[in-house]
C-alpha cells in the first residue's frame, strides 16, 4: 500500500484530476471539500502529504496551514500548497506560515508529480 | 303589509345607497382625489352624529313632558363650539401630534401611555354606551312597530324583542361591513365620513319637512302655530333651574367625550381650520334641528289620541293624516339618526377594546417576539370585528332588560352622566400639568363607581339589580348611601343628583391625588407635550438610544402598517439619511417618527411597548426631564435649536467618515476585484490543463476519454461565460451600451425568463398573470435578462424543503415594482450590503456555478435603463425588488 496524501480543495474537477495523477503512481489519495473541519480531518488521520487550497468555504487554506503547523501532532507534515492566487504577497505569505512547496494554478501534472515525490521522500 | 314590505325594501336600499357613498368616497381618498372630502362642510355635518334617534324622535318626547327643557340637550353644544371651541383646537393638536386614536388613547397617552388607564375608560366607555345603543335598537324597532301596526299588524313584547334583535343583527353588521371592509387598521374613515353627512343631510331635510308639514299643513300657518303653542300645555311646565343648569352642562361635557363624538371632533379631523367654519356651522345645524321641535310636539298631543307615545309624534303625525311618503321620509331621518351613531359609537368603542384590551393581553401573553412573529393587523381588526358585534349584544341585552319602555330621554342622559367621567382626567390632562395617572385614575374610578350606583344599576328598575329594600334604605341599612339620595341630601332630581355627586367626587378625587402622588418620567414628559401642545410641537424625544436593528422593526412595522405604508416609512427616513435600501439608521428621532405612526394604528400605549420590546434604550433622559421641568418656552427652544445644529454636525462628520471608508474601500476593492478575476480565471484553465495532459498522455479506456473531455468542455464553457460577464459588466459600467427600446408586458418577458431558468432546480414559481398585462417601454431584452437572474438565483440558494419564488406585480411610491420573494432564510443583514458588488457570492462555488457577477450585472442594467433593483429586507425569504422602467 503506498503512502497518503490528503488533498484539500473544493473544486470537483481539479480534486478527480489529482486525484487520478496520484492514484496512478501508487499513491493513496484522500480527499476533504471543506475549510472548517480540515484541521480535525488531517488530526484523525495524519497523512504522508497535505495537498492544500487557499479559497476554500469555511475556512481558508492560511488558517489551516498555520493551525496545522501550531499543533505538535501535525506540525511536521509536508503541505503542498496550490493556488489560483497566484501573487507575491500569497507566496510570501504561505512562506511565513511554513509552507513546505507552494505552486500557482495551473499547474503541469508532471511537476505536481515530482514534487509530491520529493517531499515525502525527504 | 304591503307599506310594511315597502318599508323594508326603502331601508335597505338605503344601507345599500351609503354603502356605495362611503365605498366611493374611500377609493377617491385612496387616489388622492378626495380634496373635497376634506372640506369644513363634511367636517361639521359629520358632527351631527350628536343627533342621534334620541334627537330625532326623542326631543319632540321631551317636549312633550317637560317643555322647553329639551333645549338644554342643544345648549351644551352649542356653548362648547361658540365658547370654547380654543378647548377643541387643542384636542384637535394633540390629538394630531400625538396620533391619538380614540378618547380612552388620550387619557392613556397623556398620563404616560398607561395601559390600565386604557383599560378603565375603556370600560367605563363601553358600559356608558350600552344604554345609548339600546336607545338606537329602540326607537328603530318603535318605528318598525309604527308601521306595522299602520298595516294591521300589533306587535306584542315577544315580537317587539325579536325585531330588535334583528335590528341589532342588522346594525353589527353594517357596521362590520363598513368600519372593518378592509385591513387598514389607521384612525381614518373617510368613506364613513362622507356617509355620515350624507345622514346628516337626510335627518335634517325629514325632520324640517314633517315641522312645515305640520305647521303649514296641519296648523295652518305660523301664526295659527303660535296660538296653538300659547293654548297647549307645553307653555305652562315648571321650568327648574337646576335642572337646566345641570343638563346644560351635561350635553356640553358629553359632546366632548363620547367616544363617537371624540372619534369625529378629533380623530377624524383633516384640517385644525375646519373647527372655525364647525363652530358658527354646526350650532346652526343644532338650531334647524330644534326648530320644529316644539310645534311637532303640540300638534302631536292636540291631534292624536292621549296615550300615544309622544317620542313617536315625528312618524304617528303624517301617517295618521294619511301622508305615507312623508311618514317613509321621517322613518328614513330617524333611521339616519340611529345607524350614523352605532357605526361610529361602536367603531370608536371597538377601536378601544382592541387597541387597550385586547392587544395589550395579546401582547404580554406572546412575550417579546410576538409582533413579529404573529400577524398583528389580522388579530386588530378580528378584534374590532368581534367587539361591533359584542358592544351591540351588550345593547341589545340592556334593552330587554330595561324593558324597553323607559322615555328615550331619560336612557340617554343615563349614557351622557357616563362618558361624562372622563372630563376632569381630561380637561385637567390638557390644562394641568400637575395631574397624574393615579389621580386620573382614582377620579375616574369613583367618578364610575358613583354613575353605577346612582343612575346606571337602578336604570334597570326596583329589585331588577338592585334590591327595593337597598333602594329606600341604603346598604347595609346605611341610609347616607342610598343610591338616589347619597349623604342624606334628598328631594333632589335623580338625574342632577347622579350628575352632581359623580362628578364632583371625581374630580376632587383627581385633584388630590393629583397633588398627593408624583408622576413617573414618562408622564412627565407626555404632560409636557398635552399642556404646552402650541409651543413646541417637536417636543422632547422619549427615546434616548436605541439597540434595535433597522430590519426587525420594519418586520413589525409592515406587520401592523402594513408592508407598502412601512416600506415607504423606512424608505423616507433611509433617503433623508442618504443610504439606500429600506434600512436607515435607527436613530432616537426615528424610533419616536415610527412609535407614533403605530400609535395612530394600535394606541399610544400598546406602540409604546411594542417599540420598547425591540429598543432597550433609556427611555427619558435626564435632559429630557430638565427640559420638561424648565418652564421657559424659550430656553428649550434655544436648546432644540442647539440640538439641531450638533446633530447636523455629526451628520456631516459622519458623511465625510463614510466617505474617507468608501474610498480606501474602493482601493482596497480594486485589488481584491484583479485577485479575484485571476482566481475565477485560473481555476478553470487548471482542470482543462491537468485533464488535456491526461488525455495527451494516451491509454484511456472509452469511458474515461468521454468523461474528461466533457470536464474540458464544461470548464471552457464557464470560461467563455465568466468573459462574457465581466466583458458585460464593463460595457454597462462604461456606459457604452446602446439599448433597444421596444414595448413590451410584463408578463412576456417573465414567461422568457421563467422557461430560460428552468433548467435549473425544480421550484414553484407564483405569479399574478392578470396584474402583468402592464406594458414597459425599454430595453425588454436587458430587462429579461435581469429577471433570469433573479429567479435562477433563487432556484441555487433558496434552501427551502419545497422552494417557493412568489413574483408580484404591484403598485408601490417608487412607481410600478416587481417583488421576486422565495421562502428559503434569505440573505443575513451584513451582506445585504454586498450582494450587489462583483464577486460577492455568498456560499461557496460549487452549488452556485456562477462567479458572483449576476446581481452586479442586475444593478448596472437597471441603473441604465432607469429603474431600480434593491433587496427588500424582513420578508422571511431573499427579497428583491425591482422598480421598473418606462411603465405605462
């Protein structure tokens, strides 16, 4: 069985694309819709990889990224942030709640691949 | 029988005739059109209501035992308009400044909206009206009875209280039909008005035509007349002094607090300048009234037989000689008489009961909440409805067990002593600022205690409530408490001796108890504003802050205004605030604006406390009472004028503060709106990349290969809308649109835009096809298109079970608007705010599909084509109304 990655996003559409690039590299993928019960989720059952957006309904992907990183039981999970906003000041700003990659939608299947490689490899 | 039959049949086409008069005269005033309505001739004919069938049939009665003395029921009157008609100009102003409803509201309001006030003389208004309807009830059965014995058929007692029930019947529900037709519970009645001068004209023209018939037909001319009078009895009564003095006085105390008097003299009222033409007008009308009194009388007793019941004269006299169509016209005055006075006696009374009893009980038995969540106006007017009938059963009862025979005189002076009570409460709430709800209501209670005692309960007649053996020697064997000689003092008439000791025990009550008890604030305050009415009619504010929300009282305010009066109410106040939309700001000013437009529905009292369940603020300050107790007119004058001016200063400020927000707002906006269309562009563009490299990539099963390139293809789709939006929006921003104007109905372009959104969601739509025949002359195209909007909006987030779009076409001050109202939770109030700004979608993205850019567009068309599209809070469900352009 390969190793978890959690993708939270709401888009139908991009979640069924990931989710099959992953799934076809042997990846087990998990998927959560909503903001607010995002960081209970990732509690529950601690993924290899977070796969985060940033406009999600309830609670956005900044507060769940620097919740995640403030518990001690979750702060050491990789986050892969992906994001339509693509500016500066997003990019800095997921910096500084600890990102671990952050990507601009859209995005290439082959990079979001390999970079979901590096990270849980690392 | 025939003429009996005929009888019938003139009656009723009759009722039928002043219902069509009072029916036109409402729908004129409803269109504006009813100036004339308004004239100082309606206003003083509509007093005569004062001439009741105690007028009519009775005086010639009076005359006939007593003499001249019937004239002291003229008298009064008359010196109150003549003499003290400054009394009535001030009822007139308070009752207009205050909104007052109805005689029991006054007293009410003026001692601090005190509800138990409201309740005492409200009962003690009922009760002093029960003999006074049984006297309507009487004299039309009489009358009835008159002209069926003229067709050979006697009436006995049983057949006699069964007309009379039937007359009562009759009576509730033309009232009911007249003075309930339709929801609007406000004080006016126009339509009412106008019937009742009709009335007055009627009685007048009957009553002076039997007086030349009988003194040019019967006597013979006017000298002949004269030596009549000279040789009847009529010229040889005793004439009391007291008894005219006290009479006298009783009319003119009577004229001013009978509720149905009250009701004309003040509540209906259009216009302060009508009491000057009323006050010359209306005594002349009393003096034709009595002209012919006298000579009725004498012709009466010389010609028909002794035992005829002289309060009958006006209608036995022409039928006896034969002259059937006069003694129908003298029926019809008599008529005339008695249905003006129940209409408006039992409007007023029951006006009284569901403003001060039934309302308040409702009200504190719901808890706060309640006038928003019940239907309030529905529960007024049932009430109203109930109590017509309930006031006039209270009639009917009183006239079987009165027994029907007393003099019609005699049951109405019973009625006067009654209402009578409320003088001093009154005259002293206007004049005095000292006088305070305990004193009102200990003077008014004895006032009422003493009535019952000494005239009302041995009305009935020995033993029927009161024991023989009470009668002649007090309770208890407590002879200074008999009821017709109280201390002992006896050889007194009964009725003087009623009117004496009632009145002045109340008013020494309220005197002392008065100067005994301290006013609370509110009475204060409200004390101010009664005395001091023509020095500063603003007056002094009895709200100082206010926590409620703008949208929960325009909920009760529809509920009780009824929605297009509130609607227009907050809309004013909003637009002199200079914000859109129905919310103004709720501002002490306003919440005293609103409190008394609901006194004018519900009474000075049950507003009150309505308005105080929602604003918690202090009611009365201290300034508030400093300015009340400061004497000087002039002091609080300057300080008015001081307020006025630092308010204007906190407005400006406010206005600048708005602004400084809305223009870093609108920086702040500039960029949040390029993030935004970044992130409705990208999001899109992401899945058709991702999926366009899955499918590049080969080795797809069919399914697969279907399924991505539908998300492809839908995705572009949205793409192409979101350009097509934005590229929208910009022209209509621009204002580089050309619009194509043709004609066009309402209801084509909703049938468009129904079968365009039906794609969506399943949901009811509820229209009004025959109100959308209106023709627009606009841009039908764009118009459409803001209507597709509107309802496919409410087909996504309409969260109802069974949702529901109601669409109504109606009339409202803006001009013609149409009303989208579905039945989900609506849209909270901190985002009403924002719906119409782009992007503002309020849930998250999948159900909506769209990009938060519609009701944007909606705005921006409506701007050009020079309508209006707002969000109309406080009707349960999302509410947008949109005002429509170019209607014909």
């Amino acid at each position: 069985m390969g190793k978890r990655v959690l993708v939270i996003e709401d888009e139908p559409n991009i979640i069924e694309a990931i989710s099959f690039i992953l799934s076809r590299d042997g990846w087990t993928v998990h998927t959560h819709a909503d903001g607010a019960s995002a960081n209970a989720k990732i509690r529950t059952t601690p993924p290899d990889l977070v796969i985060l957006d940033v406009m999600l309904p309830g609670k956005s992907g900044f507060d769940i990224l620097r919740d995640l990183r403030a518990d001690d039981e979750t702060a050491s999970i990789p986050v892969l942030m992906l994001t339509a906003r693509g500016q500066t000041r997003d990019r800095e700003m997921a910096q500084r709640l600890g990102v671990t990659q952050f990507m601009t939608k859209p995005f290439s299947n082959a990079e979001v691949l390999e970079s979901v490689r590096t990270l849980v490899a690392g | 029988m025939a003429s009996f039959n005929v009888l019938i049949a003139v009656a009723l086409f009759y009722a039928v005739l002043l219902f069509v008069i009072a029916f036109a005269a409402e729908r004129s005033a409803e269109k504006g059109r009813g100036g004339w309505l308004r004239s100082p001739l309606i206003y003083t004919l509509s007093l005569s209501i004062y001439c009741t069938a105690w007028t009519f049939y009775g005086a010639v009665g009076y005359a006939a035992r007593s003499g001249l003395e019937f004239l002291t029921i003229y008298l009064g009157p008359t010196i109150v308009m003549i003499g003290w008609w400054w009394i009535l100009r001030k009822l007139v102003r308070i009752g207009r400044s205050q909104r007052i409803t109805s005689i029991a509201d006054l007293v009410s309001s003026r001692f601090g909206k005190s509800t138990s006030l409201g309740v005492i003389v409200t009962l003690l208004m009922v009760l002093a009206a029960t003999p006074y309807l049984a006297l309507q009830l009487q004299s039309v059965t009489q009358s009835f009875a008159v002209f069926a014995a003229a067709s050979g058929h006697q009436w006995e007692g049983q057949d006699l209280a069964r007309v009379a029930l039937w007359v009562a019947v009759g009576l509730a529900i033309f009232t009911i039909l007249f003075g309930t037709r339709n929801l609007d519970a406000n004080e006016r009645h126009h339509g009412i008005v106008m019937a009742i001068a009709v009335e007055a004209v009627v009685k007048l023209f009957a009553l002076v035509a039997v007086g030349v018939f009988v003194i040019w037909g019967v006597a013979g001319g006017p000298s002949q007349m004269i030596d009549m009078i000279d040789a009847s009895p009529l010229s040889q009564w005793d004439q009391s002094t007291a008894r005219w003095v006290g009479l006298t006085f009783l009319s003119g105390a009577a004229f001013l607090t009978l509720p149905r008097m009250f009701q004309v003299l003040v509540v209906e009222n259009a216009d302060e300048d009508h009491l000057r033409t009323a006050s010359w007008a209306f005594p002349l009308y009393l003096l034709a009234m009595s002209l012919f009194v006298v000579p009725i009388a004498v012709v009466g007793l010389d010609l028909l037989s002794i035992g005829a019941n002289p309060d009958l004269f006006v209608l036995t006299l022409p039928l006896s000689l034969g002259h059937n169509g006069l003694a129908m016209l003298s029926f019809l005055g008599g008529f005339s008489s008695a249905t003006s006075m129940v209409i408006v006696a039992t409007i007023a009374l029951a006006t009284m009961i569901s403003n001060h009893i039934v309302t308040p009980i409702w009200l504190s038995s719901r808890g706060p909440g309640a006038v928003v969540s019940g239907d309030v106006r529905q529960l007024v007017i049932g009430a109203r409805r109930l109590a017509i009938g309930g006031v006039l059963f209270l009639g009917y009862v009183y006239y079987r067990l009165s027994g029907g025979g007393a003099a019609l005189a005699a049951i109405g002076l019973i009625s006067f002593t009654g209402a009578v009570q409320v003088l001093p409460a009154m005259i002293g709430g206007i004049f005095w600022r000292g006088a305070t709800r305990l004193g009102a209501i200990a003077g008014i209670l004895v006032g009422l205690v003493v009535w019952l005692w000494t005239l009302f309960l041995p009305s009935f007649g020995p033993d029927a409530v009161i024991p023989v053996e009470v009668m002649y020697n007090g309770p208890f064997g407590l002879g200074f408490l008999r009821p017709e000689a109280l201390f002992n003092i006896t050889g007194m008439d009964r009725q003087i001796h009623a009117i004496m000791w009632s009145v002045t025990l109340n008013s020494i009550f309220f005197f002392f108890v008065s100067v005994l008890t301290f006013p609370r604030p509110l009475e204060r305050l409200q004390g101010a504003q009664f005395v001091n009415v023509f020095e500063h009619s603003e007056g002094a504010r009895a709200w100082t802050t206010s926590t409620a929300e703008a949208e929960d009282l325009l909920i009760m305010a529809q509920r009780i205004l009824g929605s297009a009066e509130a609607q227009d109410l907050f809309l004013i106040e909003a637009q002199r605030q200079g914000k859109q939309g129905y919310l103004p700001e709720v501002t002490p000013d306003f919440v005293q604006v609103l409190e008394r437009e609901l006194a004018g529905s519900v009474g000075a009292a049950t507003a009150h406390a309505m308005v105080g369940q929602f604003v918690q603020g202090a009611s009365v300050s201290v300034e508030d009472l400093i300015a009340v107790a400061d004497e000087a007119a002039q002091i609080l004058e300057y300080s008015n004028r001081l307020e006025a001016k630092s308010a204007e200063q906190e407005r400006t400020a406010r206005q600048l503060r708005e602004a400084n927000e809305k223009l870093t707002a609108l920086s702040i906006q500039k960029d949040a709106f390029l993030s935004q269309i970044s992130h409705e562009l990208r999001t899109p563009m992401t899945s058709i990349r991702a999926f366009s490299e899955i499918l590049g990539e080969g080795g797809m099963t069919p399914d697969q290969l279907t399924r991505y390139s539908g998300i492809i293809h839908t995705e572009a789709v949205r793409l192409t809308r979101l350009l097509d939006d934005l590229l929208d929006l910009s022209v209509l921003e621009n204002g580089q649109v050309t619009l194509n104007i043709q004609r066009g109905t309402v209801r084509d372009m909703l049938d468009r835009a129904v079968s365009a959104a039906a794609a969506g969601k399943a949901m009811t739509i509820l229209r009004k096809l025959g109100d959308e025949a209106l023709v627009l002359e606009t841009d039908v195209d764009r118009l459409t298109q803001v209507f597709i909007n509107l309802i496919s909006n409410a087909q996504k987030y309409c969260d109802a079970d069974r949702p529901v779009l109601r669409i109504d076409l109606h009339r409202a001050s803006a001009g013609w608007v149409l009303d989208f109202t579905d039945n989900g939770s609506g849209i909270p109030k901190q985002s009403q705010q924002v719906i119409f700004e782009k992007f503002s979608r309020l849930t998250d993205h999948r159900k909506a599909g769209g990009a938060g850019l519609g009701l944007a567009i909606c705005r921006e068309i409506m701007v050009r084509l020079g309508g209006e599209i707002s969000y109309l809070p406080g009707q349960g469900g999302a509410a947008f109304r949109v005002v429509l352009p170019g209607a014909h």
